[in-house]
C-alpha cells in the first residue's frame, strides 16, 4: 500500500507494469498450446522414420513382432490393447453407473461421503501399486482357469481387463455421479407424479437426461485404460502373440517399458513408432470427447 | 359400501413389484462390492508392506553386504522431484489461468488453450515418458536425469495447476474484483491483492493433486529418470539432480517385476498408500475449510 499513495501515482510505470503482467500472464497461458503442439511434433519427428523403414502396413498390420529378426509387426499388440480396454469399459460402465445411482439418489449424505472418500483414494492408488496388487491377487485366480484350459499359468489378457476395471471405475463412478446430480430434480419428481415408482424414475428418466455426461466418463475410461502401462504390464505376461483372454499378451502401452532399456537402433525406433501410433489413439479419444462434451453441455468430473 | 377394486386392493396399496427388489438389492450388492474390494485392497497392502517398514527402511540405502534394504535414496529422488517441478509448475499454472479467467478476451483463444490443457491431461504417461526422452533427454542433452524428469512432469502436471487455479479464480466473487477495480487500483494489483489471496485455497488444492500425481508417476519417470536409487545422497544438489535416480513407484516397479522381492515392493507400496491418503485428507481439509469461508 505505501508504493503508491498519490491519486495520480506515476502512470508512466504502472502502465509498464500493467502490460508486462499482461504479457507474462499470455505467456503462461500459452504454454500449454506450445506443449501440445511440441508434442505432436516430436512424436511425428520421432515416430514416423520407423514406420517409414518398416512399411506403413506391416508395421500395423504384421503379426510378428521379433526385434532380433528385424521383424516389427505390431497388430497382435494394437489387438491386444482393443480387446482389453472394450472389455474393461464393457464390464465397468454397468458397475460405475450403478454405483454413481447408489450414491447420488438413494443414499443420504452421510453413507455416500465416505463412500466417495473411498472412491477418491482408489483413483489415487499409484498404477505400480495396482500392479503389484495384480500380480500378487488376481493372476492366481486364474491359474485354475488356466489349468482347466490346458494352459501354462501364468499372466493374462483376462487378469489386465480386470486390472483395468479397477483402474477405470473411480473415473466412471465420479463423472457419472456429477452428471447424474446435474439433472433437474424435477425430472424425477414429474415422473414420479405420473405414477412411476423410484427406480422407473431414476433410470427412465435422470439417467437418460445425463447420458452425455456418462458418455464422457466412458470415453475418459477408454482414454484412461489405453493409456495405462505400468499395471497391465505386471499382469498381462507380456508376449507378443496374438490376444486371447487365458494367453499372456502384450499391450502396446507395455512393450515401450519393457524393451525400452536394451533396444537401440531400428528396434529404438520401432518403440518411438508405437508411441506415435499412441498418441493417435488418444488424440481420436481426445477430440471425441471434446464433442461430446460440447454436445452435452459443459460437464466435467 | 361398493369396493371399487376388484381384488380387495385399497388405492394406498403398493403394487408387488419383485423386478424392482431384484434390482434394488443388485445396485446395494454391486456398491458394496466395490466399497469390500477398495477396503480389501488397502488391508492387504496395509498389511503385508507395515512390518517391512521399519526405521532403518526408510533412512539408509540399500547394503548388499549386510543385505539390508533402504529406500532413503528414492524417498529424497521424490522429493527433488516434487520440489522442483512445483517451484516451475506452478507460477506457469497459476499465471495461465489468470491468463483465461482475467485477461483474455478473444473467447476463441481462451477454448484453444482449454482445449490445449484436456489434451494434456488426456495423454497418458508412457507418451510423456517418450516424449520427454526425445526432447529433454536426447535434444537437450540432460540425458536419463532427475532433471529430465522434472521438466517433464512439469508439462504433465500443467493441465492439473491450471484447472484447479482456474476453478478457485471463478469461485471468487465478481463484486471482489469490481469493488478494487472502483476503488482504483490496477488490474494487477487486483489480482495480486484480491484474487491470489481469495483464490489461495483452490490453488493449494492444485498443489496438492499435483504431488499426488507425481508421487504415483513411474512410466514416465522410468523412461526419462530411469536408474536406481542403491546409493546415499552426496555431492551438491544440482550434481544430483543432473544424475539419474528412480523415485518411490519406479522403485517398487523395480523389486517387484525386475528383482522379484514382493516384501520390499509391499513395504513401498504401504509408504505410497500412506502418502496418498495424508493428501486426500489434505485436501479435504482445506475444501471443508473453504466451505465454511
């Protein structure tokens, strides 16, 4: 307060420091546009000479993946990676919105909070910690599977999906309860007044009105589980082979940590081209859910 | 008197419906499951990894001779990490946000950086890891280093800063800004005196996701920061930061998929899970006191 006690102050230098905040303050929020943009950039930069050695097609489309026979063929782990996170999404999605109604509509206040505080932690868990957690609880659940099904034990495409179930729901439950909570009381109540009980209520008619809201915790799972390396990498056994859900299989997220410490070269390479073929998945995901959103309001969790 | 209903059903009467208790059981046995599985998870790290953390795990490093384990090294590599990139991150963060919430008036710009900042926070870590590699690792020339590690969870945690600052800059009221505007003052010294000081709360929130973020970070981290951490902490700061070193995930990663040692993994993952709980409380905390503001 004492540096400028006088009505008319000295403009001159206030002026100058008015617009160097201003330019400081563009700055700052330009930089995450330059992240993007750098981003996209050096994933191209970094990706494409692979695919452009190895050939578009059989680098997407090669069933063998095989760094010391030069072969790098990633079909089996796109496959692989599709296959988990449908899955993951198809069982979490029923479960996520089931819980996100529990805790919305038909439990008071003092149930759902802790429940939610539960909730918050699960998706602050590291992914390592999940990873840990799968390997050591889930992968020899289905040991017996396995040896029913005359396989060798071992890690899972069945073991990631569940791995990703967990990893999603928290997403899944929170969007979908602050879309849910968004929706008009009156909604409910006019469809009670007809005649229809609560739960004809809830699923009739709040439910549908917060679909786009929903719709975007879906997508933000997909992007979450597609995403996701560390854990499914413990689980998952990690081989390259084509997905099916007693085998062990190798997610795209996955072979970049693995082989990361002791490829160089074209194999380096090949790895740098996996992330570009990432990032576009994500980028797709990304702008989807941008037009839902768009679509259905503004609603974030 | 005539009985209107047929079947001796007066109008209060509730209308059996089995498919609803069906499902009204369904959605309890699906919430308690999942409530049974959170409560399962944190029992079972809490009590395999408790017995492993004794004083000396936490404050020396490991010694292969007297085949003791230590995970001191990587507790300081997490926290070099959290220091540095929130001293970078957030002035960048809060000084964006003011950018969208204050400053800018071109609305097509302001949803290019929103756009920008979901982007960012959509783009999962192994990508960070590989960009951060190429760009600060490789075209810097840091090379596999806490540095590298820093910048690039910097980006990472950026969309998080922002959001919540920009939250917290919205959540003041307008009256705030037009009462010291009216009176007089430039617009950054209303910024500076009203809307820092208003919005402190929600950026401390911001801080605090940021950290949890990046105590769970490892794919990026193994990429760009990779090591291990066997060794006590020597030399200057900047001699340590420019070396590489594994934080707390990326050490568990290590013993638990590398090494095969699930008892130090455990150990580290109830230290992780203690930690992650401390910050939820945090932030709770702060939240309710905001509430009552």
């Amino acid at each position: 307060m004492t540096d400028n006690i006088s009505i008319i102050g000295s403009n001159k230098s206030k002026n100058a420091v008015e617009k160097s905040m201003n330019i400081i303050f563009f700055v700052c929020g330009l930089a995450a546009v330059v992240c993007v943009i750098c981003m996209t950039v050096y994933m191209i930069i970094s990706g494409w000479p692979a695919i452009a050695k190895i050939g578009v097609f059989r680098f997407l489309f090669g069933q063998v993946w095989s760094p010391e026979n030069s072969e790098f063929g990633i079909f089996p782990m796109i496959l692989a990676s599709f296959i988990a996170t449908f899955s993951a999404i198809f069982l979490a999605l029923p479960v996520g919105v089931l819980v996100a109604v529990f805790l919305a509509k038909l439990t008071p206040k003092r149930v759902s909070a802790p429940f939610r505080t539960l909730i918050d932690l699960l998706a602050g868990i590291p992914s390592v910690v999940y990873g840990l957690l799968g390997a050591i609880l889930i992968v020899p659940l289905i040991f017996k599977l396995q040896t029913a099904a005359g396989l060798p034990q071992g890690g899972s495409l069945l073991a990631a999906v569940i791995i990703l179930v967990i990893m999603i729901l928290p997403t899944i439950i929170s969007v979908s309860e602050t879309a849910i909570r968004a929706v008009p009381k009156q909604y409910e109540d006019a469809s009670l007044a007809l005649g229809s009980t609560k739960l004809q209520s809830i699923f009739r008619a709040t439910v549908p009105a917060a679909k786009s809201g929903i719709v975007a915790g879906m997508v933000l799972g997909v992007g979450r589980a597609i995403g996701e390396a560390m854990a499914v990498m413990m689980v998952a056994g990690n081989a390259a082979i084509m997905p099916e859900f007693l085998k062990p299989v190798r997610l795209l997220t996955a072979s970049i940590p693995i082989e990361w410490a002791y490829s160089s070269g074209l194999h380096r390479e090949a790895l740098y081209g996996i992330g570009l073929v990432l990032f576009i998945f994500i980028m797709i995901i990304n702008i989807s859910l941008n037009t839902v959103l768009k679509k259905g309001g503004e609603l974030r969790g | 008197m005539v009985d209107v209903l047929a079947n001796n059903r007066k109008i209060t009467d509730k209308k059996n419906r089995p498919f609803e208790k069906i499902f009204y059981s369904a959605i309890f046995i699906v919430a308690g499951l999942v409530l049974a599985m959170v409560i399962y998870f944190i029992a079972v790290i809490l009590i395999r990894g408790l017995p492993a953390v004794t004083w000396s795990f936490l404050t020396t490093a490991p010694n292969p001779i007297k085949k003791t384990i230590g995970i001191f090294p990587s507790i300081v590599n997490t926290l070099y990490i959290i220091v540095f990139t929130l001293i970078i991150c957030v002035p960048i963060g809060v000084g964006g946000a003011i950018y969208l919430n204050e400053y800018a008036k071109n609305k097509k710009f302001v949803r290019v950086i929103e756009f920008a900042t979901e982007t960012l926070s959509g783009i999962p870590s192994i990508l960070y890891g590989v960009f951060g590699y190429v760009v600060f690792c490789l075209m810097f020339g840091l090379k596999v280093s806490l540095l590298a590690g820093i910048f690039t969870l910097t980006i990472m945690v950026l969309p998080i800063m922002i959001r919540t600052s920009q939250e917290a800059l919205r959540s003041v009221p307008k009256s705030y800004r037009e009462g010291a505007l009216g009176m007089g003052a430039t617009k950054w010294y209303m910024v500076r005196t009203i809307l820092l000081p208003s919005s402190l709360g929600g950026i401390l929130t911001g801080i605090i996701l940021s950290i949890g973020r990046m105590v769970s970070e490892s794919a990026a981290l193994l990429l760009v920061a990779g090591g291990s951490a066997m060794y006590m902490p020597k030399g200057s700061i900047l001699d340590q930061l420019s070396g590489s070193g594994s934080t707390l995930s990326v050490e568990l990663y290590r013993y638990a998929y590398s090494r095969g040692d699930n008892q130090t993994a455990f150990g580290i993952a109830a230290v992780l899970i203690i930690i992650v709980i401390l910050l939820n409380l945090l932030t709770r905390y702060i939240a309710e006191r905001l509430n009552k503001k």
